[in-house]
C-alpha cells in the first residue's frame, strides 16, 4: 500500500464528502435507484447482513462508525489496486467514488485505469462516466450523482 497516502491522512478528508454526498437518514430508505440503505449510504452492515426497510433508525454515532468501517474497507480493497502514489486529494476522490459505486467496479473503472497509466486529466474526467443509474429499468442521468461526480473530479484535481 506505499501508493496510498494512509487511511490516517485520508480518511479525516474524505469522511466529510462522503456525508456532504450521502447525507444523513435515521430510518431506512430506498436511494435512488431503490436499494434499503440507513445512515450515510450504508446498504450492509459490518456483520455482512444487508439494510432492510424495517430495521431500526440509527444514531448518527452508530452511522457514522458504519461508514468508519466501509471506508477502511474499501481503503483496503482499492489502495493495492494503485500502481502510482495517489495524492491525498487523489486518494480521497477515489475512495468516495468506491464508496459509491463498489471496489469491484473502481477496480474495472476507467478512473483507476487512466490514473495508473499516468493520465490524469483523462482520470479526472472519467469520473464524470459514474452519473447514472438504473430507475424503472432505465439507464439514466441522476443529477445528485452528477454533482457528486463534478465534486470528486474537482478534489482529484486539487494540489495536496
């Protein structure tokens, strides 16, 4: 993991987009393209049991530590996936994008693949490719996705 800058510098950074984005709900709700998801974003548990309409709301410390551990999580999957040093900012733009999109498909994204070729202007724009989502069977454009996208692809662009 020499190419991540260390959970310890990236999380304080990172945690702040990730609940800007993801916002804050108690009680469970459907996202956008209808998956049970509680707290900021959460959609499993640490235990590996997935978020269901009629689980219990939380508090905003137990949500919080729910998306402590995700992030750790997907740090873990994604930080050997780098075959360059990510900056800070990088690391911290990626690893929200992994956050919402899954390690699996970060894995496969064209951001990961530009970004370790060494192209980081095209990096940066393939983040722009993650605007979308799959509403009443439908590929479509989701604007609070987009936003997110634009935010990340701005803070991967930013000088440490």
């Amino acid at each position: 993991m020499a190419n991540w800058p260390g959970d310890g510098a990236v999380f304080p950074f990172c945690m702040p987009i990730i609940k800007q984005f993801e916002g804050f709900r108690a009680a469970p709700y459907l996202d956008s393209v209808g998956v049970a998801t509680i707290g900021y974003g959460t959609i499993q548990y640490p235990d590996g049991s997935k978020v269901t309409m009629k689980d219990p709301a939380c508090t905003d410390t137990e949500a919080t530590a729910w998306l402590s551990y995700e992030m750790s999580l997907k740090s873990k999957q994604i930080a050997p996936l780098l075959t360059r040093a990510a900056s800070l900012h990088q690391a911290a733009a990626m690893l929200s994008l992994a956050y919402n999109i899954g390690s699996g498909a970060f894995g496969s994204s064209t951001v990961l693949r530009k970004f370790n070729g060494g192209d980081i202007a095209d990096a940066a724009d393939a983040f722009l490719m993650w605007d979308k989502g799959t509403v009443d069977g439908k590929l479509i454009v989701i604007q609070g996705l987009l936003n997110r996208r634009e935010q990340e692809r701005t803070i991967f662009l930013t000088a440490d």
